[in-house]
C-alpha cells in the first residue's frame, strides 16, 4: 500500500442532501463546499502568465519531510537565443522542477532544449543565479519566436 501525504483529489459523485433537517442540510453544504474547495486546491494550477509568478499547486514532500513546498511558475517569451534576467531570487529557490521550452523558426517547433542528430544544431537551456542562458551550436534552428517555462520549489 502506497502511503500518501494528502488524499487523492476526487469529489465523490453524488450527495444526497436532507430535505427535513436545515441543521443537518446547512451541516452537509458546509462539508460539500469544504471537500469541494479541498480537492479543487490539490489540482496543478494550469496557469501559465508571461512574465509573472503563478503557483502551480503542486506540492512537493522531499526526504520524508511532513513540510511541503510548493512549486512556482514563470514564463518568458524570446525571440533570440540571447541571455536573458530572469528575476528570481534564487535565496527563495530548493531546486528547480522544470527547465523548458519551445521555438519556432517560421516553419517548424523545436522543443527546448533540443538535441539535434548533429552536434553544431542543438540547444542547450540552463539557468544561472540571475539569467537563462543559451548554449547553441554552430548551426542551431533560426527561431523567431519562442516561449521558455521555469517551475521551482520554494518555501513561501
């Protein structure tokens, strides 16, 4: 048996709620809306904000620590494979969870990083204390457009 910190968040499919009893009806809508709110609140947060930290929902107990962190998102758009500020500060980051992206070069998507067949066409993507950077080939993919994804745990 798996042991879980939270309980899966699934609504049941029906209540039947009392007709005769306001207490008991009032005391039922009340636990509804709490396991409504409950299990909506563990879903990931699909969204997904240019240029602005969004929590994704996601919670993270790492090393059997009962403390969870909770995992935030920023996206950025690019258009060029220059470094850029990401803003965040890295004294409230444990570790990223996500480091990705995709570009257009017009024709064709390209996720990144991208690893091409020939060594001179690939994309790498890190993060560095204060910037995303680039590390290309020789001859990587002519993107016009792109849009970089950064999720990391944090203690807020």
């Amino acid at each position: 048996m798996i042991n879980l910190p939270e309980k899966a968040p699934y609504l049941r499919n029906q209540r039947k709620f009392p007709f005769d009893d306001v207490r008991e009806l009032s005391r039922q809508i009340d636990q509804a809306y709490i396991d409504i709110a409950t299990k909506v609140n563990l879903r990931t947060i699909g969204v997904f904000a240019v240029n602005f930290n969004n929590i994704t929902g996601e919670q993270w107990y790492l090393d059997g620590s009962s403390q969870k962190q909770q995992t935030l998102r920023q996206v950025y758009t690019f258009n060029s494979f220059t470094n850029f500020n990401h803003g965040i500060n890295f004294n409230s980051v444990s570790t990223f969870t996500v480091i990705r992206g995709i570009g257009f070069d017009g024709t064709n998507y390209y996720p990144i990083p991208f690893a091409n067949p020939v060594a001179t066409g690939a994309i790498e993507l890190f993060v560095s204390p204060t910037q995303v950077v680039f590390g290309v080939g020789a001859t990587p993919p002519g993107i016009v457009s792109g849009i970089i994804i950064l999720e990391w745990l944090s203690l807020f």
